[in-house]
C-alpha cells in the first residue's frame, strides 16, 4: 500500500494505546448464563466469551488504509497476539452477538456469532465509534455443531473482499488484518463427505455496528419485546440520530436500497442473502460463498448449496433485499403496530432501489441524464446473454467505442469481453442504436470517457484471483496478496502495468474449486 504522509503516521497509535469503549455490552441485556458452550440462550443481546487462543499467531496481511482511518499503527510483536484473540486489552469486553434468521426463505431459529467475537469499540479519527469484531476466534455459544474457527481460505475472501468494496465506493464492513493461527482446522469446503484439514486464519472486521435483521427477529420469534425495544433504542441511539421508530425502519429500508444498486452495478452476488446476513445499517456484510459476474448471466449463483434453487442468484437479489425487509417489519411490529407505515417503507425500497439503479445504469453507459432509455437497457441486456460476456470487461470498454468507426470497429472494441468467437447480432445492432444515442448526447469524448471510466471499474475481486492470492499465501509467498492489494485500492485508475489484473476469467478457472462456485464453508 502507499506509504503514510509523514505527519499521519506520527498520529498513528500503537493497539496496546488505544481507549476502548464498550457501549452495546453497557447498555443492552447480557446473557445471564457464563458457561461457554453451544446452547438456546435467552432474554439477552449477546454473551460475554473470550477468543480461544491459537498456537502459532503471524500477522499475514494488514490494511493500512483502514488502519489510517482508525489512527492505528501496524502491529508487531505482542500485538499480533491481540489480533489472533491470544491476548485481551484491558478496556475489552468481548462478547458473541444473539440473533436469528431466516436461511434460504425458512425461519433458522437461533444463530448469533458461531465464531465471531466482538473485542470492543474505538474511536476512528473522524470521531465515528467503530467495532473491532475477530472471525475465527473460537467457540461461542451460538457455534451450534462447528468449531468457531476459520480457514486461511474463506479468511482472505473476506479480508480483500472488504477492503475492494469500500475502495469500489460500495458501504461495506471492512478487514483491518489476516492472521495465521498456525494450527489446521477441519473442513469439508462442498460438502460431500471429503473433509481435510486446512490452514486456521483469523479476520479483524470492522464495523460502526455489526447488528443485523436478525438480531431483531430473535426477540420477535421469542416475544420478548422488552429487549427488542431495548435494542432498537440503542441502535437509533448510536446510529440513527433521534430518529422515531419509523423513520428509522425508513431509513433502514432506503439504505438496502442503494446497497442494492451498488451490487448490481458491479455485477456483485453475494451469495447468501439470509435475514441474518443483511445489516441494519445498510453494509454489505458477511463474506462468504460471493462471486462477481463475468459471462453475464441473471441466474448466476456463486453459492453451490444455492445451486439448485438460485434463490440468491444475480438477478433475484433486489427481490430478496424487500422480502427481507419484510421479515424485518414483521419483527418490528410491536413498535411500530400501523402497518401502512411499514408499507411505506417497503415501498421507499423499491423507489430507491429503482432510482439508484437507473442512475447506475446511465453512468455506466456514460449518459447526462439521471436514467437511461428502458428499452435500449432492455435489448442491452438482452445483447449480453446473447453470447458469454463479461460484465466489468464490457461496461469499462464501452467508453473506447468510437462513435464514427466502422461496425467491425465498434465490435473490436468492446471484443475483449468476449468469452467465445462467433456472430452477435444482437450485440451489434445495440452498439448501432447506443453509438446513435451517445452522439445525440453531444458530450466531448473526453469527458464522456472520464465520466463512464469513474462508474466503471477496470478491477474487481474476481474469484479466481482469490484462488492465485490463496495458493500463494498457503506456499509462503503473501506478494501475489499485497500486488492484489495496491491494485484494487485503486479499481477505477488504469494502472497498465497491472492489465493482466483486468483480463477475462481464464479457461482453467471455469469449473476449478473455488473460481466459479463455493460453499456456505468457503
């Protein structure tokens, strides 16, 4: 990453130095029960636990802009121990979070932090309090049948995929570290009764809050509405200043609905939109089984337990986003009893979602206007499934078309998105019709290429570039991690030193583990 100004990593602090804070322990029901171990815990919001420690912790990969952020120097030593949950600051209250959840449209009853341990709470530089939450720590309560641990595997995906989304401009929690454990951790990456041991790793995430809709819903499913009052007073508390329950649920309802327009325009799956995986902060949360678009495909799932069904496919996410506020009001209505006010909230998703998405879309297409044409969007899309092509590669060559080339010219322009040769007549008679449109727009072609180039990224997290980063790290080698890392803070810049970055999915990759599908485990 860029070297720090001079001045700023003066400010920095040492982990060891900073204050902690510990607000959601302070003021919200705590589990009355300290034995730690998987059981139905209620009338609380969380359990007091302490990370299980690990063997060998090695710090394998760091953040610094996050780190910049929260005013933290990188850590060495001792400190390393901290972030593997071998050591506990004084001033850290960690606890596991209570909460529920829908998975795949069917009510799951209790989940929470299955191995997830929230350390504490700091103050960032721009005075926002921010959570410092350990994925991988060990058991909780909530850890049901598993161990609490993570793999080094699923542990990068979340680490870089993070840190990609914020630079993308997509609101997001984020990974401040990566941690080996150096011990192995037992896992069956598809669940076929092949399981094998792999390496143990650790994520620090950071997060204003990592509440989610399930954490509501537990209290609903179990009625115990004096804590869901309790907790949704904190949340507008700390998050959604003096705001009535209402204008909160509101608010909640128009944040998924940006968030939403935001995966869609980068061609983001998550994977696995279950209630307990949307946050009510409006943050993508919870990394696990994604994938980015490469041949376009509206049913593409990345999630293999998902394969059959598609519910969390491309294109029924904004769909799910709306059932799940609506599994959200249902939790809400013993606050807020008028159901037309819930409607209405319901509603603001759509008309956000919709607004932003069209904003998206002539952005992206490198219009003036705030929405582009219905139709020529429709036969776009159309256009795309044609014949395998590439999202991102797509959007971002569209702004080299030249408005007066030939047609073969206007083709080859766009050609290196193309999965396969062959004839694309559909695609071809678009180009025409959005070459006739973009001149009617009348904008300078600099400006035109600036403008598509800012709302189009060159460089996203595809996933076998995960698998490169990850075959390489667990051989020893963290360069292809830290390269990957310089190049996606910058995902809109050309950085053509770094092409082969932005290129297509190879042939290799199409049906190789963990490049094209992955588990709930991964």
């Amino acid at each position: 990453m860029t070297p720090l100004p001079a001045r700023r990593a003066e400010t920095l602090r040492d982990l060891e130095a900073i204050g902690f804070e510990n607000s959601f322990v302070r003021e919200l029901p705590a589990d009355p029960v300290s034995v730690n171990v998987p059981r139905q815990v209620a009338n609380a919001c969380y359990t007091r636990v302490t990370p299980t420690p690990v063997a060998a912790p090695r710090l394998l990969a760091w953040s610094d802009d996050l780190a910049s952020y929260l005013g933290m120097k990188r850590p060495s030593g001792h400190a390393v121990e901290i972030l593997a949950g071998n050591r506990v600051l004084p001033g850290m209250e960690p606890y596991a979070a209570r909460y529920g959840g829908h998975q795949f449209g069917h009510w799951a009853g209790q989940l929470g932090d299955g191995r997830a341990i929230t350390l504490a709470e700091m103050i960032a530089i721009d005075g926002s309090r921010q959570e410092l939450q350990l994925k991988g720590a060990g058991l909780t309560p909530y850890s049901r049948t598993a161990d609490g641990r993570a793999v080094l595997r699923s542990s990068l995906r979340e680490f870089l995929c993070s840190e990609a989304m914020s630079w993308l401009g997509v609101p997001t929690t984020r990974a401040l570290s990566l941690t080996a454990t150096g011990e192995p951790v037992i896992r069956d990456m598809f669940y076929d009764g092949n399981p094998r041991p792999e390496p143990g790793a650790i994520v620090c995430r950071v997060a204003p809050s990592f509440v989610r809709f399930g954490n509501f819903q537990i209290f609903m499913a179990n009625q115990e509405n004096e804590n869901l009052k309790k907790l949704a007073d904190y949340v507008i508390r700390h998050h959604f200043a003096s705001m009535s329950y209402v204008e909160w649920f509101h608010e909640v309802c128009r944040r998924t609905g940006a968030l939403m327009a935001d995966w869609m325009r980068l061609g983001f799956v998550h994977g696995v939109m279950n209630t307990d995986n949307l946050s009510i902060l409006g943050l993508t949360i919870d990394y696990g089984p994604y994938g980015w678009l490469e041949g376009y495909d509206p049913m593409w799932t990345p999630n293999t337990t998902d394969a059959q069904g598609r519910r969390y496919r491309y294109g029924n996410q904004p769909y799910i986003a709306q059932w799940n506020l609506a599994r959200l009001a249902e939790a809400l209505m013993p606050l807020i009893p008028e159901v037309a006010a819930l409607e209405e909230g319901l509603k603001l998703y759509v008309d956000t979602f919709q607004a932003s998405w069209q904003r998206a879309l002539a952005q992206k297409l490198g219009f003036a206007a705030s929405s582009a044409d219905d139709e020529l969007v429709k036969q776009m899309f159309e256009a795309l499934a044609e014949a395998e092509t590439d999202f991102t590669i797509f959007f971002r060559s569209l702004a080299k078309v030249p408005l007066e080339g030939t047609e073969k010219e206007v083709l080859a322009a766009v050609s290196p998105a193309f999965y396969s040769e062959g004839e694309r007549p559909k695609l071809v008679a678009w180009l025409r019709a959005y070459v006739e449109r973009v001149r009617q727009e009348g904008v300078a072609l600099h400006t035109r290429v600036e403008r598509m180039n800012a709302a189009n990224p060159k460089y996203v997290f595809r996933n076998y570039l995960a698998v490169q980063a990850i075959d390489a790290i667990e051989g020893g080698d963290a360069s292809v991690l830290e390269r990957l890392m310089k190049v996606l803070a910058r995902p809109y810049d050309e950085q053509p030193a770094h092409d082969d970055l932005a290129a297509r999915r190879p042939e290799w990759a199409r049906h190789k583990a963990g490049c094209s599908a992955l588990s709930c485990s991964s």
